[in-house]
C-alpha cells in the first residue's frame, strides 16, 4: 500500500433521507482511494452495524478501498475478526483495510452487557487481537494464549490471497508503541491528536518500529480530518478555511508525516462538501504528496 491514499469518511447514520451505500458510490466515482465508517453499536442515533454496512458497500461498488476507523476490539472476538476480514477481504477483491482501536466508550460496554475493560487491558486486548489475526491468516494451527484472548489449535480456511492491511487508531504511550511494533497502519483523529501531539505521537510510533527492527516507511500514517472548506478557520477540531487554505494547512499536516488522510466531510452540506473535496483539493494534494 504504497504512497498516499485519500479517503472519505462516510456516516454510519440510518435515519430518514440516509444513504451510506451512495455516498460510499458516489466517493468511488470521485475518485476517493478508500471509504471508512466508525464502530459505535450503542445510541440513540439510528445507525447500522459497521461491519454489515460496509459488506454492502463492498458489494456496491468495484474499485474503492473499505476501512474499519476503528473496529472496538472488545465487541467481537479477534478469532471471528479474522474469519470475517478474511472473507470480506476475498468477496471484494482485497480491498478491505482492518482499523482497530481498543475501543474508548466505556458507556456502550456497559449498555451492551460487556466488561469494561481498564486502559491497560483495552491494549493488552488489542495486541492479542492482532496476534490473533495475523496467526490465523498464516499459520495452519493456531495456538495463542494472551493476555486477554486466546486460541487453541485454530484453522482458519482459506487464508487471504493478499495481505488484509491493519491500521490502528492509538493515542497512549503503550498503544503508539504497539503500533510500531506490530501495525501497518495508525490513524489518529485531529480531535484526539491536534497536530503539534500528532507530530510527538508518530515519532513514537517510528522510534517502536525500529526497536522491533521494522523498516518505520512501512507504516502508513494517516490522519483523520474533519473538513469544512469555507467553514470557520477558529475551530480546532475541525479544518475550515477557503479551499487552498485548506490544501495549504493538508500540506503541512504531510510535512509532519501524514501523507494520507482520511476526510470528515463537516458543516451543513456533507454532500456539498465531498464534491469539493475531490474537485478543489485532492487534484492538488495529489499533485504534492508521492
């Protein structure tokens, strides 16, 4: 997954006048690489299941990329992570990008009936979780025991015909160093990460890379940025600006590392805003970014 990919958010929302599956159609005919949705089963906000919802957008489009920003480990077993990643993975033609996160909402734990899970165990989790997966997409009898999750004489069949990407959305000290050892990919959020925090966490996430020996270019960073072109410049959580202020503000955000990103169209129009996008700033990062 060489050189930088452009994404676009898409709302997971199911209410009136919804429609992820063409809003995933329509970033594939502009021309976006990827499309991701968030993983937050509990609320009173209609909504679908991640998973589900990204399966039909696979089925209803040919070329795009889906990503999972971020799935919440805690919700589903990492052994039936794998066999579902695998098979979504083969079914769309190895566009799938697996983002885990070792999930933030303790409120939806609780909602749903789970544990929840102290920091430290939300990482442990995570790391077996990825333990767990690449094993099982390689090996022919899988046999784990972690720190949370475990497997025992496992087969997965059939493996994945090309490698299933795992992109980590990580923030704390142990998290960003298990993203260098063990991920392809982290995507933090501008909200949880402004850029100056960003910039640190990244050099952690590279220092842990070559600790483990790793080559830290193989690590696609990726930043998650709401935008609103023409929006308030003021917000901090959000990129607002004319259009080249904000092709201006992208372009420093890659001298920091981040040369992909993944778009949260934002303000009142988000259909508005990701015609926008792709017409007044991905032909220009695409012409700055490798």
């Amino acid at each position: 997954m060489g050189g930088s990919l452009f994404g676009l958010g898409i709302s997971p929302a199911a209410g009136p006048g919804t429609d992820p599956v063409r809003d995933a159609v329509t970033a594939e005919e502009l021309g976006f690489d990827f499309v991701s949705t968030s993983d937050h089963p509990c609320g009173t906000s209609p909504t679908h299941e991640t998973w589900t919802m990204l399966t039909w957008i696979a089925a209803s489009t040919s070329r795009i990329r889906i990503a999972t920003r971020v799935l919440g480990v805690p919700y589903r077993s990492p052994a039936m992570v794998a066999k579902m990643a695998e098979t979504l993975h083969r079914l769309s033609g190895g566009r799938l990008i697996l983002g885990l996160g070792g999930g933030y909402s303790d409120d939806e734990f609780r909602a749903f009936g789970m544990d929840v899970p102290s920091p430290r165990e939300k990482v442990d989790g995570m790391i077996d979780a990825i333990h767990i997966l690449r094993g099982l997409w390689s090996q022919p009898r899988f046999t784990y025991r972690g720190a949370r999750y475990h497997t025992q004489a496992a087969e997965l069949e059939p493996k994945p015909d090309t490698p299933i990407p795992v992109w980590l959305g990580t923030y704390g000290t142990r998290a960003l160093a298990a993203t260098g050892r063990l991920a392809d990919g982290w995507i933090p959020s501008l909200g949880f990460a402004p850029p100056e925090q960003a910039a640190a966490m990244r050099e952690r996430v590279l220092a842990a890379a070559t600790e483990a020996g790793r080559d830290p270019a193989e690590i696609a960073c990726v930043y998650n940025v709401p935008v609103w072109i023409d929006g308030p410049e003021a917000d901090t959580t959000v990129l607002g600006g004319p259009a080249q202020t904000v092709v201006e503000r992208l372009a420093d955000f890659a001298k920091l590392g981040f040369t992909s990103f993944n778009f949260m169209p934002a303000g009142p129009e988000p259909h508005t805003q990701t015609e926008r996008l792709a017409h007044e700033v991905l032909p220009a990062l695409r012409a700055t970014l490798p």
